[in-house]
C-alpha cells in the first residue's frame, strides 16, 4: 500500500532547465505597456474619476487568483492519481501564487473601496468569499510548512487543496444567500466599452506575470529538493 | 457479507474511542467546560441587555461549539498516536476507510453530547425561548455537528500528526466551516422568529447538500492522507 521512498528519490536530483529570463522581461514589458495604454486611452469615469484604473489591477489579479486555484486543483487531483513529485511542486508553487494574486486583490479592493463606498469593507458575497479563499490558502501553505516529510506534505496538501476547491463554490453561494436575503447586494455596473480593451489586455500582461512567477517559483522549488535529495544521499553514505 | 463486516469494523473503533472517553472522562469533561465558559465570556462581552443578549444567542452558541469542538478532534487521533496505536490500526486486515468512518462516530457522538450541554447553557444564559419548530431546530443542529465532524475528524487526521497541530487544525477547519456556520446560524435564527421569509427550508437543504459533498470527498481523500 505504501509507495516507497524510492520512486521520490528518482529523477528529481537533476535540476531543471531553468525559466526563461525573456518570460519574466516580456511578461513584466507586457504589464507596463498595457498599463499605459489603459491609463491613456481611458477617460476620467463618471462617478469614480482616475479612481476607476485602480480596476485594471485589481480585476486582472482577481481572476488571476481564481486561475491558480483552478491550477492547485487539478495538479493537487493529479498528484492524488499519479503520485509525480512534480505535480505536487507546481501545485504548490500555484499556491504561492494564487495568495499573493489575492491579498494583491483584497488590499486593492479595499483601497478602492474607502473612496468609492466610504467604507474600507463590506460584507458582499465577492469580497467575503474571496477573504475566505484567502484563508484557504493560508492554511494550505502552513500545512505545507509544518510538515517535514516530503511524501506526507505532497500528499495532505493535495488533500486540502481538492477539498478547499471544491468548497469555494459553496461558500460564494451560501455567502450569496446570507447577504441577498438580510440586505440586497451591491448593483452590478456595466462596464463601458472604453474600458474593456485595457482591461483585456492587462488581464494577458496579468497572465504573463503569473505564469512566470510559477513557473519560476517551480524551478526553485525544484532545486530546493534536489538540493534535499543531494544532502540525503550524501548522509547515507555518499554516491 | 463484506459490508456487514465493514461495519463490524467501524463499530468497534467507534465503540472503543467512546470507551476510552467514558472511561477518563477528562477529555469530555474539559471540552464541554470550556464551551460553556466561551458561552459565558460570550454573555459578558455582549450583554448584559436581555435583548441583545437573545438576538446574539445563535451565533454565541455556534462559536462556542466551533471553539470547544475543535479540540476534540485533534484528541481522537492523539490517543491513537500517544500510545503507538494508529500504525497497528493501519496494520488489520480490511479498508482503511473504516478507521475513518468509526473515527466519525465517536466524534459525532462526543459531539453531539458537547452541544447538548451548550445548547441548554446558551438557552438559560441567553434567554431563548423555545420555539414551537423545536423539531426542525434539533434537525439543523444536527446536520451543522455532521459538517463540523465530517471536516473536522478529516483535517484531524493530518493536523494532529504535524508539527503545532493546535494551531494548524483550527486555521484549516474554520475557513472551509463558513457555509456550514452561516447556513446554521442563518437557519436556527429564522427557526427562532417567525421565519417570514420561509428561508429555513433553503439552509436546510444547503447543510445537507454541504454534509454530503463532504463526507464523500473526505472518505475518498482519507485513503490517501492515512497512508503518508
């Protein structure tokens, strides 16, 4: 039942081909040149003025957040199936990711929010949800750190990052509930045409940026274990 | 017969944990206290206004039997692993999601024993009158202990064998509790008013829904956690 040591001792001693450095100059050329755009060819908003350009951050990284949960999701399911070292790593490096891509979104948001609602939080279904995607994150990566054997932290933190997907749509919903029935929610505003273009084109810088940063958080996270397998078959012997 | 012998198997470890509690009484004892005393330090913080008192009992009773319950479940796998029992457990003949399964039961009996007392304590210091849906309350209560055993004997089973495991276990459970504390709150407060707007019913159908996912996905991941 057990899967020995070994099939983890395998393959992963060799370092990986290291990321690109072009990925990190295009994709971070990629989020200056979409932000400038957006910040000249959009006009002052109505209600909001230049406070609505805050937007092309903060929706960008929302997504973004959502995106490398779905990524922890199915590399976490895929670890649970195949038992690859690799898959664990990339779930994890998502992870990473993904909390920053959300405390990015909430602190954002509440910035936003002070000004455009006179208040830093409201408990609306998204806001709420998102901070409780946030704790699911913060639990998933302290599991990840308070646990020392690799092949036990591969595979509880698969287990938790299936169950906590699996939960983020119960929450929206049940949060949704909880707020439509006691108070209505927040009109939803739709979004003049003006704005979409740099919208959609700082969500692809946006991307970029992310699929960089797990990409790179990877191969550290890879050498980081190779290292591990080094100093262990060093200590039992030398090879 | 292999079910009828699966639930052999998940008879004796429920009988065994509830054995070992009934006999030390000391785990029940102190979780149990400790719910009453957050009830308690709850009524200080709010009070001392009848009304208000009455309006915050759902949600008081709620946190306190999330705090206390919390620590019952780390304990049910500790016992295992103080004595060097989980590895033999892990060792018989027979799936492992037995052991879950028996872990389950005992704690949904602890449990269910924990919030009995809290709710008669939260019902006396908070002033709540018993409404005459008595019976539909019992149900969401119910159905709220079997979301929090559920999740919380699954996370145990991890956060009790790493390192701050009274730290770790808490900071995993409570987020991924939230449906299950708004539906149950949201549902016993509706069942204690009037519920105008018939939205009990909804709640309701949400912890079921929440209690099932849940329950088939921990059984199907338990397989995986029990054997690292």
């Amino acid at each position: 039942m057990i899967p020995s040591s070994d099939n983890l001792r395998d393959k992963s001693t060799a370092a990986p081909p290291p990321t690109s450095i072009w990925l990190g100059f295009v994709s971070f050329g990629a989020v200056i040149a979409a932000q400038v755009y957006s910040i000249l060819t959009s006009p002052a908003e109505g209600d909001m003025g230049h406070l609505q350009k805050i937007m092309y951050v903060h929706v960008p990284a929302a997504w973004m957040t959502f995106l490398s949960f779905f990524v922890v999701l199915v590399f976490s399911v895929k670890y649970l199936w195949q038992r690859r070292e690799n898959d664990d790593l990339i779930a994890a490096s998502a992870a990473e990711v993904g909390a920053t891509f959300n405390g990015l979104t909430l602190m954002l948001g509440m910035i936003w929010g002070r000004p455009a609602w006179g208040v830093w939080w409201v408990w609306d279904a998204r806001l709420t949800s998102t901070l409780v995607l946030f704790l699911i994150f913060v639990g998933y990566l302290a599991l990840r750190a308070f646990t020392e054997d690799a092949q036990r932290k591969a595979l509880w933190s698969a287990a938790v990052g299936a169950i906590g997907a699996l939960n983020v749509p119960i929450v929206y919903m049940s949060v949704k509930w909880w707020r439509t029935l006691h108070q209505p929610p927040s009109s939803p505003s739709t979004l003049d045409p003006r704005y979409t273009m740099g919208l959609r084109l700082n969500a692809i810088a946006m991307l970029l940026v992310m699929v960089y940063f797990i990409r790179k958080r990877y191969e550290i996270a890879r050498l980081e274990r190779a290292a591990e397998h080094l100093a262990e078959a060093a200590a039992m012997g030398g090879r | 017969m292999a079910w009828r012998d699966d639930w052999r198997r998940v008879r004796a470890i429920a009988k065994k944990d509830v054995t070992t509690e009934l006999r030390a009484k000391a785990g029940f004892n102190s979780v149990a206290s400790l719910g009453v005393t957050i009830l308690i330090l709850l009524g200080l913080a709010l009070g001392p206004d009848a009304e208000a008192l009455r309006n915050a009992a759902v949600g008081a009773v709620w946190l306190a039997t999330l705090f206390a319950g919390v620590l019952a479940f780390n304990r049910s796998f500790q016992v295992e692993l103080e004595s060097g029992a989980l590895e033999p457990l892990l060792q018989y003949p027979g799936p492992r999601w037995t052991i879950f399964a028996g872990k389950l039961l005992g704690n949904l009996i602890f449990l269910t024993l924990m919030v009995t007392i809290v709710v008669a304590a939260g019902v006396v210091l908070f002033g709540v009158r018993i409404p005459d849906r008595w019976p539909s309350l019992l149900g969401v209560i119910l159905l709220g202990v079997v979301g929090l055993v559920v999740l919380g004997t699954f996370y145990a089973s991890m956060a009790s064998r790493s390192r701050a495991r009274e730290v770790l276990l808490p900071l995993l459970l409570f987020p991924m509790l939230v449906p299950v504390l708004l539906a149950a709150t949201t549902a016993s407060k509706a069942l204690l008013g009037a519920d105008v707007m018939h939205e009990a019913g909804a709640w309701i159908r949400l912890l079921v829904a929440y209690d099932l996912v849940f329950l088939i996905a921990t059984f199907i991941a338990f397989e995986h956690v029990i054997e690292a």
